[in-house]
C-alpha cells in the first residue's frame, strides 16, 4: 500500500497525563504511520470530529483514568452517528482484564494493556489495515486438539473409547516426531493421545520427567506460514519458525512454553478436512 495509514491519537476524559499516548504516538511514526495527536480531555464527539476531519483509518484512545468503560464506547457511537464506522478503534492504557470484553462488545477492534510493546501495537495496526493473509490478526479458528502424553495408547483407549464414551476417529505414527497418536473426537474438537515409539521422541523424554499428563494445546489457524511470521514480529518465542509436517497431512509448529505462562501450544493448518 503506497498511501501512509493514518492514525488519530486522542485521549478522552480527564486524566492529565499523557505521556503514555506521546511515546505511541511517536512509535507509530517510527513505523512509517501518520500520526495526529488531539492533545489532553478531547471529548467523544471532538475526537469523532476530529477523526472525519483527518481522514484517519484508526483512532487509537489512551486512558489512565478509569472513565474508558464509558467513553471508549462513545468514541464508537459518535462515529457510527457520522456514518463513520469505518474507522478502526483501538485503545490502551491501565486497563483490567475484565474490561477488556465489555469494551471489545461495544465496537472496540482491541484492547491493549501496559504488558503490550508498541511494536505489538504498531503490527496490530498494520495487519488491521493491510491484512497480509486471512487476518492474522484475529483469533484461531478453534482449538483442534488437546494433546495428552500416554505410555500406551493401548493401556488407556479402554478408559477414554468405553468409559468417557469419546469416538475414536484414527491412530496413526509420526516418525519425525517419533510418536503414535491416537485422535478421539469430542464436539468439534479432539483429544489427541501421544505415545513415544522411540526413546528420542520428546514425548518419551516428557513423560520420563514428568509423568504422564496433558502435554499441549493445539489450536487450528488459516495461514500458519503468515501466523508464525507474525508472531516472530511480535517477539514470541517459538520452536518451530517454519512449518513441520504433522500428522494426517497438516502443517505444525509449535511456540516455546516460556511464551506462554508454561504451556505448549501447538498451531495446525489443515489442506481439507482435518
Ligand atoms: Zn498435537
């Protein structure tokens, strides 16, 4: 895309501060953006106006002050008011957890907190305008599998195919992973048993060190050459940064635990059905 995006920077409310909104102003600039700062207490209409004026793509709203519950949302109607709704909102600053979906509900694309990078934020952005593939930027499609480390599949098939009553839908060997896995489907997900065939399969090495247990979480994404690009970008820590073959003719790869509070996550990009 040869035009610059455009971003509108505002603070809503007000809080008095706006250091926080001057260093994302700035790193946006850093990423080649055009960056507008409406400067401190601008209200939603102001900012809406302002908006319109600038021919932004995205309004980005910083708060510290505990009022984003109410003026973020009204930042999204006062657009909509405009017919302006095109315009993306994001928004940032000190910000619980819990807000997160009620302000996500009312219209806002996402919510960013202080463990976000601007360099997150600035990637976010461009994936909002310039999708590079099927949205990146959005959630994976469903968790595909969740991956459980077993002695013997045979020892325990009893337990999950008779008594939880779960459909086995097929066993099949890794040899690059050196393991046997067993898919047993539940809704539209599945538990996916590992079995070490070798003493060099990691899961072999999992289970010696510490039992046998839940292992990983698989989730199922579009684009995983793009997905994986895309988190390298946003310095996630992966073991596989290209894709490995997995089993039933998908593509795998797997983000380092330190990434994630500790658990492996898998991604799995399926050519049809799974
Ligand atoms: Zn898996």
């Amino acid at each position: 895309m040869d035009k610059k995006i455009r971003v509108l920077v505002a603070k809503p409310g007000l809080d008095g501060h706006d250091r926080g909104a001057l260093i994302i102003a700035q790193a946006l600039r850093d990423h080649g953006m055009e960056v507008i700062y409406t400067g401190l207490r601008q209200s939603p209409a102001q900012i809406a106006q302002a908006a319109i004026q600038e021919d932004v793509d995205v309004i980005g709203l910083s708060s510290l002050s505990g009022a984003h519950r109410s003026l973020f949302p009204k930042v999204v109607e006062q657009l909509r008011e405009r017919n302006a709704d095109d315009i993306f909102v994001i928004g940032g600053g000190v910000i619980p957890a819990e807000d997160i979906p009620y302000l996500e509900e009312r219209g806002i694309k996402k919510v960013f907190t202080p463990g976000s990078t601007t360099d997150a934020i600035a990637s976010y952005i461009k994936e909002l305008i310039t999708p590079s593939s099927q949205s990146i930027a959005q959630s994976p499609k469903r968790i595909a599998h969740i991956g459980i480390a077993v002695k013997s599949i045979d020892d325990v098939i009893h337990f999950y195919h008779h008594v939880l009553g779960l459909h086995l839908s097929r066993v099949e060997e890794v040899p690059t992973e050196g393991v046997k896995v067993a898919f047993l489907k539940i809704g539209d997900t599945s538990i996916e048993l590992l079995e070490p065939i070798n003493e060099q399969s990691t899961i072999y090495k999992y289970i010696e060190k510490r039992g046998e247990g839940i292992h990983h979480i698989a989730f199922e994404v579009e684009d995983i050459e793009a997905r994986l690009k895309y988190y390298k970008e946003q310095k996630v820590e992966l073991i596989h940064d290209t894709p490995q073959p997995g089993a039933h003719d998908s593509k795998i790869a797997f983000l380092h635990p330190k990434a994630a509070n500790g658990v492996l996550y898998e991604l799995c990009e399926y050519k049809g059905e799974e």
